[in-house]
C-alpha cells in the first residue's frame, strides 16, 4: 500500500547490487511511495549485478562512481540534479566493503592496506558524499540523509572484524556532519543500525547463520529485514521526520536493549545439556 508519502521528492540510492541489497529494497519502496530518484553503484557491480532490472523497474538512470572518489561523486550530484529536474530530497548511502573479512584476515592479523580501504570504501565514502553535496549545496532545506550500520559500532561481535570499526567512524561522521548540515542548511543526516540481513555483504560477515539465529531469538520483535529496513529509510526521507538528526537509529527488533532472552536462554541450556564438544568447536571457528 502506497501512503505517497514521498510524492515530489528526488534522492539519490547507492548500493543497490542484486534483490537482496538493502539499497534495492529502498529503491522499490521509494519508487512505491512517488520518489523519483537515480543509482548509483562501481562499474563492475553494475556490470555483474541486477541493477540494470532496477532502473528498468523504477523508470531511472544509473550514475557509475566508485564512492572513494570524489570527483564521481560531484559528477553524480551533478547528473542527477539534471536528470531529476532539481536538487535533492534524499540520500542512501548503503556502501560496505571489507578486504580483510572477504579474504579472512584475523582482527588480530590485519592487513593494513586493506583496512585503508575498508574505512575509506565504509565510512569515508560517507563523509566525501556529504562535503560534495554540501559544497555544492545540492540538496533542499529539509533534505534528508540516511546511512545504514550495525552495532558491532558498540558491541563486539564475533566476525564483524574491521568492518566494526568503519561503522563507528561512519556514525561519528553522521553526528559532524549532521551538526554542520543542520545548523546551516536544515539537512538531516543520521544512521539506522539494521539487523544482520542476508545479503552479499552480510553473507560474507563469519558465522552469519548462526549469528542470525541468535539476534532472531534474543530479539522481542524478530530480526528486522531488508524490506522493513526500507520502511524505516523512507519514513526518514519523509516530512514526517524534519527534526531527527545526528541520530544512530536502531532496527533489529529491540536486539539493542536486550541482555538475554527465554528463546536464547533455552537454546543456550540445550547446548549445555547436549555438551557439544564447545572447545573443538571454538578452536574451529577461531
Ligand atoms: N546485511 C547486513 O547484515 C547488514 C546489517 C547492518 C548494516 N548493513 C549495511 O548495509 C549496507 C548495504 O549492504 P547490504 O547488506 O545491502 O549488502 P550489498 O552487498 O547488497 O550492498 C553493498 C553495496 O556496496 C557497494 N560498494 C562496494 N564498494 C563500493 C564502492 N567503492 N563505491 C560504491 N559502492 C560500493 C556494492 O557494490 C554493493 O552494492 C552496508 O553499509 C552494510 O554494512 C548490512
């Protein structure tokens, strides 16, 4: 059901890859509720993913640019100002990229020019977006910006690896430049910190299952997905939300604020009763 609840606005997605993406499921929605909008992804991951079908999909125009780059970035605020008629509503930065999870480097073994482009490719990438479209005051008063994190930014979880602490700079980075955008332009920018959700990215994060078994069980509501994730992006880029900002928005069902849970209680005696073998299997996974 459509609420129109973005009807006349113009934003900008990066990161739609496949179906699965958070960014896609935005995408949909966005297009669901009267948003025209471009995309943006790298050449390569618009060449072997889905997001030709998007555009199709959504009647819009994919605008290549690795986020690293600042100069690509200028040229997507520039094209789809043109390509939208106008400046822009909103932003979804929905960008995350590891070296060190994709090719199993130890948190304790890091390979540090692979954490470079962690933190640059995750978190800086966020900053750079912000200081092109504020330098070229691309965006309307009461725009919206929006990035998607975790909180392995708070919380050691086993396997996030560097990623946790590109998410931390990328909240830090939200809640600066969220002050600066505010104060002078009436920007919003804030992150919403999702469940773990199946997609590419987060099935390469290790232990992925059983970690969505666990958040699933220890959560009241339930893992949040990808498409709920999207409901909340687009209440963000709404005019119902003009005074959040500087925010790190938790969705995952409530997981943020719970010690333990019944469900998990019971899993963990089971396990206990079952006497697993558990120093094998930590030697395993370490
Ligand atoms: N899946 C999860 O469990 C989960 C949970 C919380 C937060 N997130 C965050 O959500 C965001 C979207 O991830 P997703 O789970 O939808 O996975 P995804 O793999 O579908 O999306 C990641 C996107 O980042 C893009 N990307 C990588 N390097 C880039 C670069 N240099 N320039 C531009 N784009 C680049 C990829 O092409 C891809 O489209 C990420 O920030 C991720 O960390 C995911």
């Amino acid at each position: 059901m459509s609420y129109n609840l973005l009807k006349g606005k113009r934003g900008i997605i990066f990161g739609a890859l496949d179906s699965k993406s958070i960014a896609w499921k935005v995408a949909e929605k966005a297009h669901e509720e009267g948003a025209v909008f471009t995309l943006s992804n790298t050449h390569t991951a618009i060449r072997f993913g889905e997001v030709k079908d998007l555009a199709k999909k959504c009647d819009t125009e994919i605008i290549a640019a690795d986020a690293t780059s600042v100069s690509d970035l200028e040229k997507v605020f520039e094209k789809s100002i043109d390509i939208l008629g106008g400046k822009i509503d909103f932003v979804l930065h929905s960008i995350g990229m590891s070296l060190n999870v994709r090719k199993k480097r130890h948190y304790s073994d890091l390979n540090y020019k692979y954490l470079e482009k962690t933190l640059d490719i995750s978190a800086i990438s966020f900053h750079k977006m912000l200081q092109v479209a504020y330098k070229m005051d691309a965006i309307n008063e009461w725009g919206s910006v929006v990035a998607l994190t975790y909180i392995a930014a708070q919380r050691v979880l086993y396997g996030y690896n560097d990623m946790a602490d590109a998410k931390a700079l990328l909240e830090s980075i939200a809640r600066s430049f969220g002050y600066i955008y505010g104060r002078d332009k009436n920007v919003r920018v804030n992150t919403i910190s999702q469940s773990p959700t199946i997609t590419t990215a987060g099935s390469g994060v290790k232990g992925i299952d059983g970690l969505l078994d666990f958040t699933e069980r220890m959560s009241p509501l339930g893992n949040a997905t990808a498409a709920e994730c999207a409901d909340y992006c687009v209440s963000l880029f709404s005019d119902f939300t003009r005074k959040v900002t500087m925010q790190n928005l938790y969705h995952d069902g409530g997981f943020s604020s719970m010690g333990m849970s019944l469900k998990a209680m019971a899993m963990y005696n089971k396990s206990l009763e079952m006497d697993l073998g558990l120093d094998s299997l930590m030697d395993d996974l370490d």
